[in-house]
C-alpha cells in the first residue's frame, strides 16, 4: 500500500477545501507519495509517546486528528513539544497526515459520527456551507424525547466523559440536538435559531454559557472526549476503501487534562 493511496482515500472522503482558513490538514511531515506503507497508526494528537508507539509498532504513517504544525514554526529545536515531535519524526522516518477540520466539515464526518452515537434522526448540517456539501455542526432529533437529567446523564456514557458542565434551559425534557465536537461555542447562537433544545460541544468560553436560559440547554463534556471517537471514524474509512491497509488505533490517552 502507498502513502499515496491514503492520502487519497481520506481526502475523497474528507476534501481539502472543506478545511477552515485557519487549518492546516494534510501532510504534515512527508514521505513521498510513491513510499510503502508498514502501518497507519490512528490518533487524536500527535506526541512524543505517539511516535514512539508508531515505533514501537512498526508503524511509518500517523494520521491524527488535530494537526502537529498548526501554527507557523520559525524554529525546531528540542525546547518544545512541536519542535521534540518533528525531529522524532524525521528521526524514525515516519510520515504525519492530518484529518482536521475537513473531516469536522464533511457530510459523514466527525460530527455525525457522534450523531450516530446519539441516535439521532433526520440528521443535517447546524450550519451548512454554500452548496450543501459541507458544513459546521449538525442537529438531529431523538427518536423520543428524554428527561434532561436522564440525557446529561446519557451524554457523559456515550462519551466516555468524567465530567459534564452544563447551563439549564426551560424545558424538562430534550428533543432537538445540535452538536459541534471540539470548540463550538461559535454556533450556540445558530443553535438557538434552529429551535434545539439543547447544544453539545466540547469546550466554549465562559461568556458563552450566559444568556441562553430561556432557549437551551448547553452542555461541555471536554474537547478530547467529543472527539475520540475520530480515531474510530478513521479506521472505518481507512479499512472501508484500502482493505489490505494494517491499521492500528493509538493506546495512548493523549487528553492532558484530568479531572479529580
């Protein structure tokens, strides 16, 4: 299997141009398109402990969620995590690809893989782009609508979270779902447009949670745990397209917070 085919595969599923200006999905640290395939070992975050497993495995492709070089880097050197990662890297010959915010925004991505984990019908984009061929969130509807306690309590199972913070809405009990994995606090208000009775996301700014008691329901359950579930998502479309492909899903927590 060549680097090329993967490349390919996760962009069909997950095109480039779907990616916020900001982004920076892709190939992050290359091997040339034509190279051999030992092993994709599959991450939410790129570290040390990431590619020393990589290593470990036999693997010399990551792909990750969350980009390594995110940021302009005019220096690597060995003073920061991103500087540490690139030269390990290089070191191993190991190549580094990143499904990010492409894979947030694709019809079947991110966001409703978690939709799927919530049950909900009728799912469709929170806030679409121009076309309909990608967009930002999703909202859904559960098959019948559940006490709001029950459902807080329901949300911190499926995913795995220690903790949940939430802001009370008005209504008992929860219908309509918006969801948004990551940092989503940019769609409470198209979340309260849409009429959902409460808006999932992974962390949002303090302010955010102020306002909105008369409308919904928000509820944060931690950016790594909204997302874990990518590690999954890539698997399948990795598995589905490239079937002789070995994949391996990471052992390693990368979340650096913990809860007490």
């Amino acid at each position: 299997m060549k680097v090329k085919e993967v490349a390919e595969t996760l962009e069909r599923f997950a095109p480039l141009p779907l990616q916020e200006g900001y982004d920076n999905a892709g190939f992050q640290i290359g091997l040339t398109a034509a190279e051999d395939i030992s092993g994709v070992l599959l991450c939410l975050d790129v570290t040390e402990e990431v590619i020393a497993e990589a290593v470990r495995k036999g693997c010399n492709l990551i792909v990750a969620h969350h980009p390594l070089l995110f940021r302009g880097v005019k220096c690597i050197d060995r003073s920061t995590i991103v500087g540490r990662c690139v030269l390990d890297a290089i070191s191993a010959g190991i190549g580094i690809y990143a499904a990010h915010t492409n894979l947030d925004n694709a019809r079947g991505g991110v966001n409703f893989a978690a939709a799927k984990m919530l049950g909900l019908e009728g799912v469709r984009f929170l806030q679409p782009v121009a076309g309909g061929e990608g967009g930002s969130g999703i909202i859904g509807t559960l098959a019948s609508p559940v006490p709001a306690a029950n459902f807080l309590q329901f949300l911190k199972t499926v995913f795995h979270a220690d903790s949940l913070a939430y802001a009370a809405g008005p209504q008992s009990e929860i219908s309509i779902v918006a969801f948004c994995g990551g940092a989503g606090d940019f769609l409470v208000d198209e979340a309260v447009k849409q009429g959902a009775d409460i808006f999932i996301t992974g962390e949002m700014g303090y302010h955010r949670y102020f306002g909105h008691g008369d409308e919904l329901w928000l509820a944060t359950l931690g950016h790594y745990e909204t997302e874990r579930h990518t590690i999954a998502l890539l698997h399948e479309v990795l598995a589905e397209a490239l079937p002789g492909l070995r994949l391996v899903e990471t052992d390693v927590n990368t979340n650096p917070l913990r809860y007490i």
